[in-house]
C-alpha cells in the first residue's frame, strides 16, 4: 500500500479514525454484539429502510460476492446471511478488522483483506456481484474504479454500486445554498469540493477525505461498458425537509426521496 495519493491517505485517516456507521451508536462499545445490533437496527430500520429491498440482500446465495469498501462489514454482513460467499476488500486496515471480527461473532464466514478499490488483487472474472455502498465517489479514480468493477465481474454479472447523487437536496441546499452561499463559504474562496470534504462525513477529526456527487446521466455514463444499466435514487429522511416536514406526506415524501434523494444507485449486468 506504499506511494498512496494524498486523497486516499486522507480517506484511510477518515475511517480508520472514525469508522462509517460507529456514530450512530454512542451507548454500547465498539466490537459488542448490542453495538453492532444497534449499527443495524439502525440502518436498516430508521436512516434507510429501503436498502434491504434495492440491494436485495438475500437474492444471492450461492454467488461470489465482493464488497469494495467494506466499513464495519453490515451489509456484507448481510449478503453473508443470505447466503453469498462474501469477501470484503477496504482501504482502511481498522475496517478490515472490525469486519472479520464481527463476521466471526455473528458466525458468519468470509474472506477479507485490505485492498486499494482502484487496483483489485483478484482474476479477471472472479465475482458474480460487486457491491459498493458510498465508497467510490472518495476514490480520485472513480472510473477506474468501476473499470476495475466490469474487470473481476464474471459475463452476465451484477454491479450495485452507491455513489452520492449530484441533483440531490443535500446537495443544493445543504452544501450550496446552506454552506456555500449563506455560510459564506464561497466567499471565502472555498469551492464546493472543498466544503463537502469538511462537511459530508461524520468526523471527530480533521482529515477531509475526497467527496464526489454525481447526476443519473454521468453515472450512465461511468457505467457505460456495461450491457444493462439502471439507475435509482433513494435516501432522504423527514427532518432533512426542516420546515416543510409538518405539510409532506409519506407519499409525497416516498415520491421526493426517488427524485432528490442523496444516493444514486446502480445495478448493472456485464
């Protein structure tokens, strides 16, 4: 792992200081099973319930599973319970352990090791699926990333890929009008890159890792060499809506989260 960009040593800082997910709960310590029972519920029940559903969990049993990115190994964990014979790749040595030492609490097999996302260490056409969850748009080499994605992916393989959505309302409001404009962030000489590498990920510290966003047509575009494509917007929670939230309802909110949500995700076939 000698000779990493500036970018990724700031990425590997980010999570290896703060691991994705960890801040959601505060009461239970980290590497307990009611710690990673909590990470879980959360997710899954309160910040994104829609993700057991768009990932299909359990839709994979019997196939080769890679996860670039693998954070503190919930969702692989959850490919691992349905059935997928999962490995989990991440730049971060910490996220590395974490995962292989809640797999083997849980019972659950996998392989796991620390790997750069842009450079894979396996075979041309050593996976049935490729996940990645808000990982790649940290990466410099995002395309190269996904190149990397199409390379390990066996013929008629399936890609699920997160990267955070360009014509979100976090985006726009929170970043630009928010931070940018009325923040005085702008004026201050800070571009927009900048102020989302401060702001986007939970820190207790300084390493302001890379942050990219991207609209549906330049996804479809990075996911050009693959024969289907498709591409849907989720996640959005009610108190984002500040103000408006006492007047929308669920329905209305269902609808807005599918068009201005904070994550792009696709699902492609090789």
């Amino acid at each position: 792992m000698a000779g990493l960009v500036e970018e990724k040593l700031r990425a590997r800082e980010q999570w290896g200081q703060d691991p994705c997910g960890a801040e959601y709960d505060r009461e239970h310590e980290l590497g307990t099973r009611e710690f990673f029972d909590e990470v879980e519920r959360y997710r899954y029940q309160e910040y994104a319930p829609w993700m057991p559903r768009l990932m299909e969990f359990e839709k994979f049993r019997g196939a080769r599973l890679l996860e670039i990115g693998c954070g503190m190994g919930t969702d692989l964990l959850q490919f691992a319970r349905g059935g997928a014979r999962c490995t989990g790749v991440d730049l971060t040595p910490r996220s590395v352990e974490i995962t292989r030492h809640r797999f083997r609490l849980y019972g659950a097999e996998g392989n796991f090791m620390i790997s750069d996302g842009e450079r894979l260490p396996f075979q041309s056409e050593s996976f049935d699926v490729v996940y990645s969850n808000g990982v790649l748009h940290h990466t410099p080499d995002t395309a190269g990333s996904i190149r990397e994605v199409h390379r390990v992916l066996r013929p008629g393989g399936a890609a699920k890929v997160m990267l955070y959505h360009r014509n979100s309302l976090n985006y726009w409001v929170e970043i630009i009008l928010r931070r940018g404009v009325l923040g005085l962030e702008f004026l201050r000489g800070r571009s927009t890159e900048e102020i989302m590498s401060r702001v986007i990920e939970f820190s207790d510290h300084d390493a302001r890792p890379l942050v990219k966003v991207y609209s549906r047509k330049q996804v479809r575009e990075l996911f050009g060499m693959f024969k289907d494509v498709r591409v849907d917007v989720e996640q959005l929670m009610r108190d984002e809506l500040r103000f408006m939230s006492p007047v929308v309802s669920e329905s209305v909110l269902d609808k807005l989260r599918k068009k201005i949500g904070w994550n792009v995700i696709v699902t492609a076939k090789k």
